[in-house]
C-alpha cells in the first residue's frame, strides 16, 4: 500500500530540513556602475548594491541586512564599509592603474557573505591635457648650452666696457 507520491514525500522530507531546502539564497549583490566592459579614468566611483544575507547555523536561521560591504579589485580587498551610510548601496572612490582590472562585490552577516558576478573593466591611460611642455623631450638638447654660452659673452662685453 502505497500511501504518499514521490512529490509529496519530496515536500514532506523538504519541510523537515527547513527554510534553506526551498526558498533562494539571499537578495544578490549588484556592481551597478561601471559596467562588464567599461573603459573607465583612472579615478572612479563603483557603485554597489545589496540587501539582506541568508544566514543560518545551528541555532537560528534568516534573513540578515547586510554589515559589512567589500570592494574587491584583481583577487585582493581594496575597499569596505561597515556599516555603510545608506542602507542596500555602497559607493566607493577607486583609483586604479591603467589596464584590464577584475571587480567583485561581497555583503556579509556574521560569518555569511554574498558575492557579485565578477566583471572585467579597462581604465583608460591619462591623456595630457595640453598646455604644458612638461613630458615633452627636446630633440636638440644644445639649445640650452648655447643660451648659457651667449649670455656669458654678453656678461664679459659689458664688464669690458666698464673700464
């Protein structure tokens, strides 16, 4: 005698382990700006997103807001708030060295943490902005010598004529 379905007994053994077996993880960690394939300057803001964690140990089990929100740039932390001024966003000022550069997020609750889908961004190298002849080489380096050479021959001309 057959008295419950492969379904129901799959809803029935899901109850018994809780709310994790069946309802989703938690609110997802989002890098709104820049996007996967920006070219950005080297000074930027990178703004995050977030809401509550899905925690649970063995004494209590649910929803967290989040406590500490980090900036993770190439594998290594380079930013965190925590807690963060407004609550389910974060903005961080990053400055970056030109190139190809990996973002992640992460929020967290106690020992609980959420990441973001990584994504690859360019900054840009610096173009000059004009105007000053600071980087620029001087193709005839003599120039220099023969203003020192000419202003030596007009100094001994007029010490010549004081006598």
């Amino acid at each position: 005698m057959r008295i419950l379905g492969t379904v129901p007994l799959a809803l029935v053994f899901a109850g018994f382990l809780g709310p994790t077996a069946v309802r989703a993880a938690s609110t997802p960690v989002v890098i709104v700006t820049p996007q996967d394939g920006d070219v950005v300057p080297l000074k930027f803001n990178v703004e995050v997103t977030y809401g509550d964690v899905f925690y649970g140990d063995t004494d209590d089990t649910g929803d967290a807001p989040a406590n500490t929100v980090e900036l993770w740039v190439d594998g290594e932390l380079v930013d965190k708030c925590s807690p963060c001024t407004s609550p389910n966003e974060a903005i961080f000022e990053v400055e970056l060295t030109p190139g190809e550069h990996e973002l992640t997020a992460g929020a967290s609750y106690l020992s609980a943490a959420v990441f973001s889908d990584p994504l690859t961004i360019t900054v840009a190298q610096e173009k000059d902005a004009g105007g000053c002849a600071c980087n620029t080489s001087n193709p005839r380096a003599d120039g220099l010598l023969w203003l020192g050479v000419l202003s030596l021959c007009l100094r001994r001309r007029r010490a010549g004529s004081h006598s």
